[in-house]
C-alpha cells in the first residue's frame, strides 16, 4: 500500500501499544544497526513512502530526562578503525555517504541533537562527539539517505547515558511512549488526514 509516511520504532516496549490502540501502524526494527537497516529498506521498499518518522528513546547527560529531542545529526559511536588512520566514526571506503549525517528539522518547538549509534547500551562518554545515544538511529538515516526518503527522527530521553541507565531505561518508557504518541497525532495523523480529505 503506498503512503506518504511510515513509522518506525525499534521495539514494541517503546510504544506500549499505545499506537496499535490509536490505529497507527508501527513498524518494528528490532535492536541495533543491521536491523533497523533491514527493516527500513523494507519499509520503504513496501509502502513507497516518502518521509519515514522514527520515534524511539536514547540516552543523554546533556538534554533533560523526559524531554523530546529532534535528531538532525546522526553519527557512528561504534564505528572504530583508527588504528588504520581514520577517524572515531568514520566508515572506511564509504565515500558515498558521510560520517555525520545531516537532516532538515521538522519541528520548531524541539530542541535539536546530535545521536551517536552504537551496537552496545552506552554508559559512559562516547568516543563520537554527540549529545544523546541509541543503538538504531544512524542505521535509518543511512538507508534513508541512499534511497532519497526524508527522515524525521525524535527520541525521548529515558537516561542519562549512565551506570544506572539500564534501570531508568525500563522504569520511563510507558511516559515516553505517551508523549511521543501526542507528538505523532498532533504533527503527522492530522496532516495524513487532510491530505487524504483534501485528494
């Protein structure tokens, strides 16, 4: 079925089936890069879209815990080949795309981050310069990139990207859920429904 947007979280404890209960459909990633790089090829390559909306949760010790918080850069925190000269987060021989991925912002009223993605649960200071962490994010922003497909991307900090994160991660998704939830309905179910009324 084609449609303009889709959205994509990586698992269903970050929505709590609170966006099933609204009718909204959300596809789910899974953890880490290599899932959520498959899941959004397929996504895209499925529903045609052309904007595809992640929501999900990250960690930081620089935004406010319960805040929302705009990606617009994506970065690798795990991707480390400086023995061979490169840089902390640069992928070698990948000329096509950036180490630092940059998106247009969608939202005004955000305050707007830097995410470093990693395949491990980050509790402690990243290698990568970044301002909040998650396991998903760069992965969706590189396949968007390659397949021209605009990605809109807000996380809700669960943590402060420490040694007691794994607790805090748990104990806030249910609050996380319902405001990325408000924020979905207000910004993307209201504008896919004039659009359908208006075609």
């Amino acid at each position: 079925m084609q449609s303009d947007i889709a959205l994509i979280m990586a698992l269903p404890n970050e929505s709590k089936g609170l966006f099933e209960q609204a009718g909204i459909q959300v596809h789910y990633s899974g953890i880490g890069k290599i899932n959520a790089a498959f899941k959004a090829f397929e996504v895209i390559q499925k529903t045609g879209c052309k904007t595809l909306i992640n929501l999900g949760s990250a960690g930081s010790s620089h935004f406010d815990a319960h805040s929302l918080v705009e990606v617009i850069t994506f970065v690798q925190r795990d991707m480390d080949v400086s023995p061979l000269g490169f840089a902390v987060g640069v992928t070698p021989m990948d000329e096509d795309i950036p180490a630092e991925i940059h998106v247009q912002p969608h939202f005004e009223h955000l305050p707007k981050g830097i995410c470093g993605t990693g395949d491990s649960f980050e509790t402690g200071q990243p290698k990568v310069s970044c301002n909040l962490v998650d396991m998903e994010a760069y992965a969706l922003a590189k396949v968007c990139q390659k397949l021209g497909v605009r990605l809109i991307s807000v996380k809700y900090i669960t943590d402060g990207a420490n040694d007691t994160a794994h607790l805090d991660w748990e104990e806030n998704l249910l609050l996380g859920a319902q405001k990325l939830l408000a924020l979905y309905q207000a910004h993307f179910q209201m504008q896919w429904f004039n659009a359908v009324v208006c075609n």
